[in-house]
C-alpha cells in the first residue's frame, strides 16, 4: 500500500507536535503494530520520534514541566500556559544544539539516584537566561503567553527555571517525604528548602508550588510544609508566606461540600461516583490539616475544620436519607386487600417508574462510594442503619412477588418481572453481588428465566 504523500505527513506532523502528551502516548500505542511498508508506517515513524523528542523534553524540562497547563491563568496556583512549554523546547533546541545532543545521550542510561543530572539542569539555566532577555523568537512568544496568563508570569516561569535543580535533586525525596515522617527525613526536606532560599530570598513559596505540580495528590504538600516548619501552629502558618496552601486547600473542601450538597439527583452513577470522591478527598484533606498544623479548638483554621466535619456529616447523611426515600418510592407498597390484616404487599399495577428508580439507583451507588470514608466522616451509623433497612425491605419485598408469580396471583406477570430487576439491581448496591444473584436466580425458579439482569460494578 503506497505511503502518505508529503503534504498529508506534514500536517498529521503538526497535530502531533501540538497534541497533549496522553494523545500522543496513545497514539504510539495504536501503531505499535503498523508494519514499515504500510500507509501508516511514515506515521508511527513520526510519533515514534515525537515520543522520543517528549522524553527527552520532559526530563530537561521536569522541574516545570507539570506546571504547563490549560492558559495558566488559575488564580489558585502557580502555573504557566501549555503552548509555553512547547515553545521553549523549541527554543531551546535551536539555541543549544549541542547541549541538547549531550542531554539526550545522558539520558539513554541515566539513573536518577546514581547520574548526574547536570546536562539537563544547565538547559534549564539557558532557558531561564532566554526568557529573560528574549533573544529567541520561541522564548519571546513564551514569555508574552506567561505574562498575558498573569502579571509577571514571565518571569516567574524563569524564576522556576533558576529553581530547577534543586527541585529535581527535591522531587526524588518527595515519596519519603510523603510516605515517613522522622527526623532523617524532616532534615533533607529541611535542607532542600534552605537551598532554595538561597538563591532568592522569596522563593520559598515558588519551591513548594513546583513540589506540589509534581504531586499526584496535591493538597499533600502540607506534609512537606509541616516537616520544614516543624508542624507550625495555625497562627504562625497563616500569618507566613506559606498561607495560602493551607487556604487553597480550605478553599477545596468549601467547594467539594458545595458539589455534593448541590449532588444532581439525576446524573446517573457517574455523578455518584464523582460526589463520593468528594466525600473521600473531604475526609482526606480534613485529616491532613489536623496531622499538619496545630490547629486551634474553636477559631480560626480549628473553627473552620469543626465546621466542615458538620457540614459534610450533615449534607452525606441527607442524600442517605434521600436514597432510602427513593428507594422505597421505587418499589411501592399498597395494603393488603385482606380484612384484619395489617401489612403491606407490593403494588404491581403499573411498571416501575424510570425517574425513581434512577434516582434510587444514583443515591445507593453514591452510598457504596463512600464506605471507606464512612467511619472518619462520621456518618457511619446511619449508612449502616440505612443499608440495614433497605435490606430488610428487598427481603421482604422479593419474597411477596415471587410468592405472587408462583400462585399467578398477578395481574400483569411483566411488572412483576420488571419490579424484580429493579429490586436486584438494588440488592447489587445494598447487599454485593450475591445477593443480586440470589434474586435472578429465584425469579427463574420460580418460572421466568426473561427477569432482566441486574448491571455489574
């Protein structure tokens, strides 16, 4: 099959340069297998070296690469445009050729605990010198991205870039960081950040920015913080220059309380799923400011702790509440017709009603979602006691219909069918699998093998 013509090469050459690095990653992926003589080998050939052309990238620029993001203009963080990073590579490749060729050879056996990272911190340096005193078309333009996203964004990118060595020696330590606490690691943090300091006199907040560009969970830089300011009192913290991290995450858990509090009932289980991470980064966090700071009982940063623990007990334990009202509207009950008996059995006149049963379906999903956050977030007793009830009442409530199919003491058999899948759908969420599967296995005992299916995970 004939290739590409050059024409078409070069524009899926420009997508590629200027895509996302997920995109271009799956992209490598999916034509790992295309064969040298196909019409797409020119193509893996061209990712197959931008792939490699990123490695090298986002090694040299490593200490601010993870900053580049969307327009940069977050108000919250210290970030830079995307389009800069590409810029400045570029930049750098034409102004520095040789030392781009010497990176990329350390590159091929580098090992980050044994190699020494200087070629790749002395382009750092020539970027930073580049885009101060723009010199190069690419640097100029990334320069005016920077400053157009914030005031001085310019040269608070080369501000970073001055900090890129001792935040790439830093980012190696971060796991310990995280994961131990003790004296031989409060130390190296200790010192990294006294090596920052040194070269400017404010650039102890910008270390902790890039740190915390390199976190998978961003909000856990307040260990490294605590650790370097020996676990500061809330007062003393919120009074430094280091402030607003602990207000950025403050910040985080007014929002996520909001979003779950404001939960669109009809969503579907995705939005279930989101608004119980918001729950777990909620207790997360909460905990993290309490290991974090010494934190007052009742003002301050201690007052606002108290109040979201309030807060996210009473919004969770309203959408529990919600869930069994739902739940229960789904599977409708009417009194039995019998004289001097007072209980209820289901109502099988009318199909199950669509609107309610998502809903149900939505707010026990969300339930689930939140088990792990349960015991610390203080709702756990009454998820409990919800589920217990619920249980109950899918028990009692199987029982009744598959008694009404089995003597065909049923009016419309395929609301009696429809009611069941609604029913193990429920009992997937209330009770795991078994038990759903305990409920479409008894359906087709009882004679009606067509029971719709209950969905899985």
């Amino acid at each position: 099959m004939a290739a590409l013509p050059e024409r078409k090469i070069e524009i899926v050459r420009t997508l590629v340069e200027t895509a996302p690095d997920k995109v271009v990653a799956g992209l490598h992926a999916a034509l790992a297998d295309t064969g040298a003589d196909s019409a797409l080998g020119s193509v893996r050939r061209l990712v197959e070296t931008e792939v490699r052309d990123r490695r090298l990238r986002n090694m040299v620029l490593q200490p601010i690469a993870p900053m580049c993001v969307g327009d940069g203009s977050d108000p919250r963080c210290l970030i830079f445009p995307a389009r800069a990073l590409g810029l400045i590579w570029r930049g750098l490749k034409a102004t520095a050729a040789d030392e781009v060729a010497e990176a990329a050879l350390a590159l091929t056996d580098f090992r980050p605990d044994d190699s020494s990272p200087e070629p790749f911190d002395t382009l750092s340096q020539i970027v930073a010198y580049g885009v101060r005193h723009g010199q190069v078309s690419e640097f100029v333009q990334a320069a005016e991205l920077c400053d157009r996203a914030r005031p001085g964004g310019a040269e608070q990118l080369a501000a970073c870039l001055d900090l890129g060595a001792v935040v790439r020696r830093a980012t190696l330590r971060l796991p310990e960081w995280i994961a131990h606490s003790g004296e031989e690691t409060t130390a190296s943090a200790r010192l990294a950040y006294k090596d920052a300091v040194a070269l400017a006199d404010d650039a102890g907040p910008r270390f902790f920015e890039m740190l915390t560009a390199q976190m998978a969970h961003p909000w856990m830089v307040l260990r490294v913080i605590s650790a370097v300011m020996d676990k500061p009192t809330e007062r003393y913290l919120a009074d430094s220059e280091m402030a607003g991290f602990g207000e950025r995450v403050m910040q985080e858990i007014d929002d996520a309380l909001h979003a779950i509090g404001h939960l669109d009932l009809d969503g579907g289980p995705a939005a279930a799923v989101a608004a119980g991470k918001l729950v777990e980064g909620v207790t997360l966090k909460t905990a993290e400011i309490e290991d974090c700071v010494d934190l007052g009982p009742e003002h301050g940063w201690g007052g606002r702790i108290a109040k979201h623990k309030k807060t996210l007990a009473s919004v969770v334990e309203a959408r529990l509440r919600d869930a069994d009202k739902y739940a229960t509207q789904a599977l409708p009950t009417q009194a039995a017709k019998l004289a001097r008996i007072r209980r209820t059995v289901p109502r099988l006149t009318v199909p199950p009603d669509e609107k309610t049963v998502s809903r149900a379906l939505m707010l026990l999903t969300f339930a689930q979602e939140i088990r792990s956050s349960a015991n610390y977030g203080g709702f756990a007793a009454v998820r409990g006691k919800m589920l217990e009830k619920l249980g109950d009442l899918l028990d009692h409530y199987v029982e009744e219909v598959l008694d009404y199919l089995k003597t065909g003491d049923v009016e419309d058999e395929a609301i009696a069918q429809a009611f069941l899948g609604v029913a193990a759908q429920f009992a997937l969420l209330v009770r795991g699998e078994k038990a759903a599967d305990l409920v479409r296995r008894r359906a087709a005992a009882a004679g009606h093998p067509d029971l719709p299916m209950a969905a899985h995970g």
